[in-house]
C-alpha cells in the first residue's frame, strides 16, 4: 500500500512525504523522508481526517525550497488546487499521491468527486451527485430558513476553530481579528464571523466538511458551504478545486493574491 511513496523518495522526486503513520493503533499524519522511509507500513484508508493540506502549506512557508509530496483524497486535492491558483503553493515542487474514499465516507460528505485525479490507492467509488443538506434547506420558505440559520449561528462561541482548521484560508492576518476593526478581548458582534467568512470562503470552500467536524457548537457549517458552492457554480460556472490556472475569484482580486517565495 506504500509503493508509490517509498518510490517517489527513493528516486529522490521529494524531499519529503507527509502521509499517515500509525501510532498507538491512531493513524496520524506524519512527515516521511529517505531517513526514516523504511517506517511505512502497509495500512488501509479509514474515516480519520487532518487538515492535512494545512500542515503542506505550514511546510512550504518554512521550507519554500523543498521538494514536497503529500498523500490526498478527493477534497485535499481540490484544496492543493486552490492553493496553487492563489499562489501559496509552486505546483512544481509538489508531487501528488492518491487516495480514493470509501463509499461510507462519500456517502457522509455528500461528495461529488470522492476521489483525486491521482489516483494510486483504493479504488474509485460512485460520486453523490446532489446534497440532501442542500435539498433540505431550500425546500424550507425563506423567512423559516432565516430564523433556522440565526438559531444555529447564535450557538457560536467563536473559537475561531472552523477558520484555523480549513486548509484553503490561508491569510496570516484575519479582519475579524483586527484591532480597528474589533477591539482587543471584544466578540465579533452577533454573526457577522460566519457571514463575512461565507463570503471569503466563496470560491475557495473545497467541501472538506473539517469545519464543522470541529464545531464545538455543533453548527451545521456544511451545509453553508455547500449552497455557498452551489451559488457560485450557477453564477460563475465554476466548480471550485477544479483543474485549471485561475478561478473567477483570483481573476477578479488579481492584485490581491501574493505572490510565491519562490518562482
């Protein structure tokens, strides 16, 4: 189950791998290189999630030289994707290695693509084409879905875990974190945390699902993004994490995406 990425670093294409280890009988992601290869070990994919795409774009700001692989499922690969048309990633010095979810996992995401393009383990499963979150919330009237969406937004105890944890929000500075803006030991008022950020996030949401994994509030955050998605395919014609150099969203805010380290 290891083959392709003890290839890749043994041929030398990478510096470094971040994949899974096992440890204690908990897959965690690890960070495999020539020296400590021979620790691979077979395993089967599971349920567990990281951010792990997070943790590659940490490693690039602080290695922005190293060659890199990671192992990614269909929604990682759709953030690599994003990152790469922002900028924050040289698709050069990154290698792609491949993982298929199962059908319970797919099946959980409503994913529409449970798979990466590179694919090297595991075996394709069927993607869900339309999402029951999505489907239940448009079939509510519109003054019902207000009061539904501020009953689950007031449940925020802004702990900022949805933000820290998405792997495509990749601002070292957070506006709702800026002192003009909010005043130091100060809330962000009512909800204007998740809308401001929906709006950010258009465009960029890959439908990982990790932010409302970690919702101590238990928000239906998902779903948001998901009709956050939908909005921006009908409107733009974009599927986001697609294959492609630019979205619609780094087209139009050209002069506001940085620039790589390292061309």
């Amino acid at each position: 189950m290891n083959t392709r990425i003890k290839q890749i670093l043994e041929e030398g294409a990478v510096d470094k791998v971040l994949a899974y280890k096992a440890v204690q009988g908990f897959l965690l992601p690890w960070m495999f290189t020539r020296e400590n290869a021979a620790e691979l070990e077979p395993w089967e994919p599971n349920g567990a999630r990281y951010p792990v795409v997070k943790l590659l774009l940490a490693e690039v700001r602080k290695n922005p030289h190293a060659n890199l692989g990671i192992l990614v499922r269909g929604c990682e690969e759709r953030a690599v994707r994003e990152l790469v048309k922002w900028r924050q990633i040289n698709p050069q010095r990154l290698v792609i290695v491949g993982q298929a979810c199962d059908e319970n996992l797919a099946e959980h995401c409503e994913c529409w693509k449970p798979y990466p393009d590179q694919l090297d383990y595991g075996t394709a499963c069927e993607p869900i084409r339309e999402s029951r979150r999505v489907a239940e919330l448009d079939a509510m009237k519109r003054e019902v879905r207000l009061d539904w969406w501020l009953k689950q937004l007031n449940r925020c105890i802004h702990c900022h875990g949805c933000r820290d944890v998405c792997p495509v929000c990749f601002c070292t500075e957070c506006s709702l974190e800026h002192v003009d803006l909010i005043p130091a030991g100060k809330l962000p008022p009512d909800n204007s945390f998740h809308l401001v950020r929906a709006v950010h996030m258009a465009g960029r949401c890959i439908d990982c699902g990790l932010c409302e994994e970690v919702c101590p509030a238990r928000i239906p955050l998902r779903a948001l993004y998901k009709k956050v998605n939908d909005l921006v395919e009908g409107i733009f014609a974009y599927k986001t994490g697609g294959p492609g150099d630019k979205s619609p969203f780094t087209l139009l805010g050209e002069e506001l995406v940085l620039p790589l380290n390292d061309r």
